[in-house]
C-alpha cells in the first residue's frame, strides 16, 4: 500500500523517522492548525490524528483528558474527517486516524474508510479492535488503500506477532511497554531483544510508541526501529507552554 512505500522513501534520507500524536479538537481545531504546521516545518514524517472516543482504554490521563475535553467541547466525527481532508491537502506526509472502534462502527465502517479514503488519509490504528474480529474493516480498508496498522506489545508471543503481521500493512506500532501511554519508557536491553523479536516477525516497518519523550529516546530507537512515535509530550507543551512550544521540541528530537 502507499503508506508503507510513503515511509520507505523518507528513510533513505534519515535514520529514524518521527511520527506525532494529536488529540482532534483538543484544545481547539485551531490549535491543532498551529500544531500540525510547526511539526510539518519540523521534520515530523507522519501524523497520528486521534478522533476523540469517552473511552480511549489504550491511553494515559494526559490522552485521555485531552479526549475528554475535545468532546466536552463537542468535537465530532464529521469534524474530524473535514480537519482531516484540509490537513492531507496541505502537507505532503502521510497522514492516519487512530480512534477506537466504537467511533467507527456507529458511524459505520464502508462510510468511514470511504470519507478517509476520499480526504486523503493512508492508515488507521484501532487498538481494541483484534484482526480475528476485524474481517469486514480488513477487507474495506483494503479496498480503500486505508492501511490498517496492528499493534505488537512486549507480551505478544512470536507466533502472535507473525499472526498479526500477516493483517497489517504500512507499518507496525510497537508498544515500548506494558501498560498505557504518557509514562517514559527506558530504552534498554530488554527493549532491544523485544524490538529484535519484532523485527523477525515482520518485513513491515516498525514504529515504536508509548514513553517516547526526549531526543536520547529517539536516539536509542536508532538501528532497532525505523519511526518513533511522540505522543503525550507534545499535549503536555501545548498545556504548559502554548502551541508556539511545539516546533523547538520537534526540531530538537533529532
């Protein structure tokens, strides 16, 4: 599919290559405008755009509240999906949504994965949703040239990791540890056996999220993965220090 070709092409120039994380409508679609364009001018390779769900089980307090406040402020799918297409239009990386599957299945997997296809998005990440009861999603995000991208965690045996290789597409998402986002990973032995096991078990790339903070994370990630994935270090910038905090942080990760 094209988002693995679309990450391929960008490896040749670097080492590793940086994926971020957003919560849609969270503070404000504007500020998200504001983010995405600093991490573009930046360097960021992919974007993961998160459509608010009240339940998002694979998340940490700071995703999690920036979820519940997009949807108190009244954040909606069709919201999403618009953001969505003005975002691909305007940025040459590969854009994807993550959300959960709940979010798709009330609005209805063939119009979602069409309205994705048709704004320009290239893969989607559902973390509760498992490939075994995934057939219909499968075969319509193949049809729509939406990647689906599987997810392997410290505790997925080999013989998982090639079952659920054998679904995916574009890339894997490697959880750096158990337990949810937002707490800082270290980047040690273990790790590298476990992103070693990965690696046998795909030809996929691999990007590896969950507690990835700082340029010494990303640093560490180099020769054992080929994306690293910032999440809940960015929200926590736009917190404390504004949108305009998020460029010098990107520009600084590598």
């Amino acid at each position: 599919m094209q988002l693995e070709q679309q990450l391929r092409d960008r490896l040749k120039n670097k080492d590793i290559l940086l994926m971020t994380h957003i919560v849609l409508g969270y503070p404000s679609f504007e500020i998200n405008r504001q983010v995405i364009r600093q991490m573009v001018a930046n360097g960021v390779d992919c974007i993961e755009m998160q459509i608010p769900f009240s339940e998002p089980m694979a998340d940490g307090p700071v995703i999690v509240r920036a979820n519940q406040q997009a949807l108190k402020n009244g954040t909606t799918v069709a919201e999403c999906l618009i953001f969505a297409a003005e975002m691909a239009a305007s940025y040459d990386i590969p854009f994807l949504f993550m959300t959960y599957y709940n979010i798709i299945f009330k609005y209805g997997e063939k119009a979602f994965l069409a309205k994705a296809h048709e704004h320009g998005i290239k893969g989607c990440i559902v973390p509760d949703l498992p490939p075994e009861e995934a057939a219909s999603f499968l075969q319509l995000a193949a049809d729509y040239q939406i990647a689906p991208i599987l997810i392997f965690a410290p505790t997925s045996i080999d013989e998982r990791m090639r079952v659920l290789a054998s679904y995916a597409n574009g890339f894997i998402y490697c959880v750096a540890r158990r337990g949810v986002t937002g707490t800082k990973s270290v980047i040690d032995q273990d790790v590298a056996d476990y992103l070693k096991r990965c690696r046998q078990a795909t030809a996929l790339p691999l990007a590896v999220g969950f507690g990835i903070q700082d340029r010494a994370d990303v640093a560490a990630l180099i020769g054992l993965a080929d994306m690293a994935v910032i999440g809940s270090q960015t929200i926590r910038l736009v917190d404390e220090q504004g949108p305009a905090a998020v460029g010098p942080f990107i520009a600084g990760l590598r």
